[in-house]
C-alpha cells in the first residue's frame, strides 16, 4: 500500500506501508487504544479487512482506494 500526500508549496510525503504491517495485531490495539470510539468499535475486524484486501490484490492486481483533491489543490492517494 502507497500512501501520497502532495501539497501546493508545501512539503510531499510518499510512504509505502505493507499490508502485513497494516494488519499486525500491535498496530491494531493502537490505533484502537488512542484512535477514539470510531477505532475501537472497528478493531475487531481490521485483521479481516486486510486480509481481504490481500486476496483481492493476488486475484485483481493493485488499485487505487482514495484518490481526493482539496480545492487548495492538495492531493491524497492511497493506493493498495
């Protein structure tokens, strides 16, 4: 997964995070310990998520999950 961050006059972030990284059970109960009440009630089922997130990319290949432009033409993308 490739997250990209690119803004007017400003600084760009391009980080690429593995899927098997994105659902470790450490970074779960992190995000749902300091990721509010939203987070907490969806933890439970990240592991899942990513795992079907992995299977549709072996069958289906990569493709883009965000792709938003702010009107101050910042962009952010998020490609799995």
């Amino acid at each position: 997964m490739r997250i990209e961050i690119r803004q007017q006059g400003g600084p760009n972030l391009s980080l690429p995070v593995p899927l098997s990284a994105a659902g470790a059970r450490l970074i779960i109960r992190l995000a749902a310990k300091h990721g509010g009440p939203e987070a907490e009630q969806y933890a439970p089922f990240a592991a899942e998520m990513v795992r079907e997130l992995r299977r549709y990319v072996q069958k289906n290949g990569h493709f883009t999950m965000v792709d938003i432009v702010d009107h101050e033409g910042t962009i952010v993308k998020i490609t799995v």
